[in-house]
C-alpha cells in the first residue's frame, strides 16, 4: 500500500471518529464546517482569507457561514481600527462552549474505543501523523 491509499483509509476511518453533529438529534457522520472554523479559531483570530485557504472555501460560502454563525452568537467578526476594510473573527463563549462539546463527544468515544495505554499510542501515533501531513 502506498501513502496517497494510506491517506484516502486515514480520510475514511475519521469520518466514523469525528461523529459529533446531529441533525434532528440524530448523528451525523462528519464535521461540519461550522465546527471546523470555530476550532481554526480557538486559539486566535483570523482572517477570511486564513479560514478560505485552510479549509479550501469559495469566498461566497465562508461570507454565509460565518454571518450565520456571528448570528447565532458563536463568532464575532471584527474590523481593524485604522482600516475597517481589514475584518477578523473571533470566537466567543458560546462558541467556545458549541465547539467543546463536539470535541467532548469524540473524546469520549476515542477513550471508549482504546484502553488507557493503547489510547496513548493511538494519540502519539495521530500526533505524529499530524505532523507528517501538515504540509499539504
């Protein structure tokens, strides 16, 4: 097996992982992009154009998602001071709160899933995959 096959199982076995969305209260097997910007954001503030390139977004999808999320309270956009056409978002608490509860339910099932030692392999063996492919 080759690294591209490689890449396409790892692509396939977090989709399973990851499932922390619900629509109507029923699970939902991916990440949604609301939960990808707010977590691009848990650390910073950024641009549009950082979320656009990290996440491969047309300029169009992230201007709604983002309104719909500074609308529903989970991000703020902000205008730099000496130059309002400069904007940056910003996560809030509720924000902060709609993400860790997402990141909780993955925990919880990747902690289920792995006995205490074997959870910390698997944790190293992601850190370390992380790392290799951080720069695509």
């Amino acid at each position: 097996m080759n690294l591209a096959e490689k890449l396409v199982e790892l692509r396939i076995a977090t989709r399973s992982a990851t499932m922390c969305e619900s629509v109507s209260g029923k699970p939902k097997n991916t990440l949604s992009l609301k939960t990808k910007i707010l977590f691009l954001l848990r650390d910073k503030s950024l641009p549009p154009v950082d979320i656009m390139t990290t996440l491969h977004l047309a300029k169009t999808n992230l201007a709604l998602l983002t309104s719909e999320m500074a609308k529903d309270g989970l991000i703020t956009k902000d205008k730099q001071q000496y130059d309002k056409r400069v904007v940056y978002y910003s996560l809030t608490d509720a924000g902060k709160a709609y993400l860790d509860a997402r990141l909780s339910t993955i925990e919880t099932a990747m902690k289920k899933a792995f006995p205490a030692d074997e959870y910390d392999k698997a944790y190293k063996a992601l850190d370390e995959a992380v790392d290799v492919l951080s720069f695509l």
